[in-house]
C-alpha cells in the first residue's frame, strides 16, 4: 500500500509539473486557437459534440458498473474508486480555474456569441477533465469485458470532447490538453492508491474464492 501511494504521489507530481508547462506556453496555444477557431466555431451542432461524447461516456460507465454489479465482478472496486477519481480530478480543476482566473478565449481571442458568462474560468478544460477521467476508469477496469477496439472507441469519445471545445471557441488548446492530463492522473492515481482495498471489497461483495479454494478475507491487501 506504501509502495501504491508513492506511485500515485510522483505521478500527481509529474502532473503538476506538466499543467504548469501547458499554462505557460498559452501564448502559442492562443496563436493556433486564433488560426483555427474562426473557421470552425460557426460549424452546425459544433456545440453540442462535445455535450453528446460526454453523455455518451457517462452511459458507458453507467452500463458497465450495472453488468459488473449484476455479474459481481472483481474488477467493480475499479471502477468504482476510477469514478471517484473522475471527482476529485473535478473538484482539483474547479480550485485551478479560480486560482488561474484565465478569461475564455471567446471574449479575449474572438467575439462569439456563444460564449460562456464572465467568471466561468477557461483553465484548466472541465469537460475534459471529466470526460478523459471517465475514459480512464473504464479503460481501468474493462480489460476483461472490453475488446481494444472498445476500448479505443472509449479513448475517442474523451478526445473527441476536448477537440469541440477548443473548435467550438470556448477553450485554448493548452486549457483542454491541462484537463486530459489532471482528469487522467488523478483518476489514475486514486485507483492505484486505493485499488487493495476496493478490491477486497468487491472479492467479499462477490464472495469469490481465494487461489487455494477458500474465501478471502475482505482486508487481502493486492500491491499494485
């Protein structure tokens, strides 16, 4: 469990450093935002892809925390503490956008009319957090009952979340690739940090025998 969590600590740490490099490189972010966005913000329902990739990873998630609660799966404590992850990764982005106060884009880069309200802080990309941390949890815990092709559609639809945003207007690039980093490595680093435990719980959930045939105990600590 030690071992976990200086895992889970270097690669929040790592993280950290990585979200302030990509803060501190928006000038370029905000020179290829101006190159792109006035040619795609007016695109018909570019507003609403990255809405319906988001609820589209929610239904995943939704479905299989469903199949792995009806089949008493091992891997349930997974997704689980993968979907707790997915909140404080939120919570974090939430403390970061009123720390940074970074303005949208949409009112200092362009003028669009579908532009959040004022104090709706553009850093780090929300969206993103949620929707990468989302793909993480279930890619996470999914091995055994998503092909790689599944899989790889999961990882799309997260990606596909953050490019609307930034081609709706309403993000810089630097705020989305910020929110894909935190939603990935705090989701990951909660898993990590509390996998022994959450799978302890689910093997008592399901009752499922130990190697040698007989019950584990709920407390069976698994390094990670």
């Amino acid at each position: 469990m030690r071992r976990s969590s200086e895992r889970a600590g270097m690669m929040l740490i790592g993280a950290a450093v990585v979200v302030v490099v990509l803060y501190l490189l928006r000038g370029v972010s905000a020179a290829i935002y101006r190159a792109i966005v006035p040619h795609t913000s007016g695109l018909p329902g570019i507003g609403l892809i990255a809405d319906v990739a988001l609820l589209a990873l929610v239904a995943v998630f939704g479905v299989l925390a469903a199949q792995m609660w009806r089949t008493r799966s091992p891997y349930l404590g997974e997704l689980l503490m993968g979907g707790a992850g997915v909140g404080i990764a939120y919570g974090l982005s939430m403390a970061v956008k009123l720390l940074v106060g970074e303005d949208r884009p949409c009112r200092v880069e362009l003028s669009l009319a579908d532009c959040p309200a004022a104090g709706d802080w553009s850093f780090p990309s929300s969206h993103t957090v949620i929707a990468v941390g989302l793909a993480t949890a279930i890619v996470l815990a999914s091995e055994r009952l998503l092909s790689t092709r599944q899989r790889g559609l999961v990882i799309a639809l997260a990606a596909l979340v953050g490019l609307a945003r930034v081609l709706q207007g309403v993000h810089y690039p630097h705020d989305v690739l910020a929110g894909a980093v935190l939603g990935s490595s705090v989701t990951i680093a909660v898993v990590v940090m509390l996998v022994p435990w959450a799978r302890g719980k689910a093997r008592s959930l399901a009752g499922s025998p130990a190697p040698d045939g007989s019950r584990e105990s709920p407390a069976a600590d698994v390094d990670v």
